[in-house]
C-alpha cells in the first residue's frame, strides 16, 4: 500500500512568489492533515480536512494560506505571496478515521529566500 | 493552548543500553496519545495510545500511558544504531500538538 505523497520534495522560491505543494493521502484515508515545522520549533497543526471539507482551519496563519482538497482525494496548499517567515518544512497527514492514528507524509521543504 | 514537554531533549547511548523516553502533556480534549520516530523525512508510526496502564509493545519498542499523571514513556530495549532518530510524542485532540522531540543517538 503506498504511503502519503508530497510533492515537490523541496522549493525553493523569492519573496512575494506563490507556491503550491500537493499532497496525496493513503488512498481511502477520509481525512487529511497539513502541519508545518519551522527551524528549531516544534510540528505545529495548520488544518484538518474531512473528505472535501474543512473540519478545522484554525493553525492557518494568516490569508496568504489557501488549502484545497476537491473531489476529497489529493490536497494543495497554495501560499500567495510568500514570505521569509513561511520558510520550514510542511508535512501532510492523513488518517482512516478522526482522531485516530496520522501517516504522514516525506514533507515539502520551503525555502523563501 | 496544548502543551507537550518531552525529557530528555537527546540522550547518547552505546547498543544494547535500554533508554526511556518521556512525554508529559497538557491539553483540554484528550483523544489519544501517539509516538513517532523520525530519522530523515516522514515521522514513522510507533504507537497510539488511548487508555492508561496497557502496554503497548512492538519488536524491542514499547510505550505506557498514565492518563492520572497526564503522561507517557517510550521504552526501546537493547539498542541498536538504526535506532539513531527523533523520538516525536503528539497529543490528539482531533489534531496533533507535537513536543520537541527526544534526540536518541545509539553509538556502537
């Protein structure tokens, strides 16, 4: 069974770029997590879907952040424009049932220079 | 906010040395309580743990939750280098709040 997928593996854009990372989920998994780490802090949430729709948005830093999951398969989170601060690695999760265990995902390292 | 407090924050150790790793937490909707182990990208799944005092155990690995003591520990016995990572504890509240991680270096 394949395991999450992310893509690209690293990114490396200018201040004010977009970006767009994509994750695709254990196939079946209903729901599908995006956290980021940034240099030396700790794995924090961003947001939480179910199926196509948006359980829990409440990690999202600010509205330069747009995360999608249409039809309910794969994810992207579109940053538009980037900032310094955005630089860390963004992992994604994804799980069989709510509150239950998270696979996740190699990560996209982002590096906004 | 939740919050997650993993000790030590590295430890070094020679193989066939068994460490023990903590986790203590605060948070308002406890769901479960779940370990990783990162070595270079994806953290890998270890455990989840949902009621005190029942061992959870794989192979060499095992972990214990005290939900009176708002806590956990993560045993890995007769230590091996491949066992050189990132030890991740995260509280599930239907999201994860991570802790720093334990950095655990086995030398041979």
């Amino acid at each position: 069974e394949a395991g999450v997928t992310q893509f690209p593996s690293h990114s490396v854009i200018e201040k004010g770029q977009t970006v767009t990372l994509r994750c695709d989920p254990i196939s079946g998994h209903d729901n599908l997590y995006w956290y980021r780490r940034v240099m030396g802090k700790e794995i924090k949430f961003l947001l939480h879907f179910v199926k196509e729709s948006k359980q829990d948005e409440s990690g999202m830093p600010n509205n330069r952040f747009l995360a999608e999951r249409t039809g309910g398969t794969y994810s992207t989170l579109k940053v538009q424009p980037a900032e310094l601060e955005d630089s860390g690695v963004y992992f994604c999760a994804s799980s069989p049932r709510t509150a239950g265990e998270q696979y996740f995902g190699p990560g996209t390292r982002l590096t906004v220079t | 906010e939740d919050k997650v407090v993993q000790s030590p924050l590295s430890l070094v150790v020679h193989e066939g040395d068994t460490v023990t790793l903590n986790c203590s937490y605060e948070v308002t909707n406890f769901r479960s309580l779940l370990w990783y182990k990162q070595e270079k990208k994806a953290p890998t799944f270890l455990f989840m743990l949902t009621s005190s005092g029942i061992e959870k155990k794989s192979g060499r690995l095992s972990s214990i939750l005290d939900k009176k003591e708002l806590s956990s520990i993560l045993n890995i016995t007769a230590t091996q280098t491949g066992d050189s990572a990132i030890y991740l504890c995260a509280v599930n509240d239907y999201k994860l709040s991570f802790g720093a991680g334990t950095t655990v270096t086995v030398r041979a």
